[in-house]
C-alpha cells in the first residue's frame, strides 16, 4: 500500500515541524513552552519557503537538501528534535527569504 504509506509519512510533517502530539503521545499534555513554539515555527517555515523563491541557484541547492533530509524522517519517524541538524540551514534560508522581501527603502538601512 504505498499511498496510504505516503499518506501516513505526510501526517508525520506536523510532528516533525511542530511537535504537536509528540508528548500525548507519551501520555504528557502540551506546556505553554510547547504552544509558545508553534507562531515560531510557523514564521520560519514561511521564511523558509520565501527563501526557496529566491532566484539563487546555491540557496535551492541549499534548501533541496534540506527538504530531502525532511522527506527522509517522515519516512521513519516526526519530531522536531530530528530537525536539529538542518535548524541552522533553515533559518539561513529564511533570512534570505525574509530579506529579499523587505521593501528597499528598508534594506537601505541595513549594513
């Protein structure tokens, strides 16, 4: 059944990126620290995927590899601690994003 398998691996993204239901899962409730974390990282998925338009070819390079990484671990397993190693390529690539899209009277300003 390799859609409802591809199905089952796409439901995992929310766990991945959000960590949502990881720890009712362990029979725990979501702290304030856990709903705190979810306007974050919806921001920086956003600037993630605005960084993604930018016409560069290294940034897609970049942002490619990432995304495999991503589609790896939903294969296997969702949760944001898996994200670690890749946390630092994502904000790079959401800055470029965030930047590009600032009007230019305000990227005048900056150094």
């Amino acid at each position: 059944h390799p859609f409802k398998y591809i199905m089952l691996s796409a439901y995992r993204f929310l766990p991945l990126w959000f960590n949502i239901s990881v720890r009712e899962g362990y029979g725990d409730k979501m702290t304030v620290w856990d709903y705190a974390t979810l306007p974050q990282q919806v921001i920086l998925l956003v600037a993630f995927i605005l960084g993604l338009y930018k016409r560069n070819e290294s940034i897609r390079l970049i942002g490619f590899s990432i995304l495999v990484y991503f589609i790896a671990y939903l294969a296997v397993q969702g949760q944001i601690r898996y994200t670690i190693p890749v946390a630092s390529g994502v904000i790079a690539i959401g800055a470029v994003g965030l930047l590009s899209n600032l009007p230019t009277s305000i990227r005048n300003l900056l150094p």
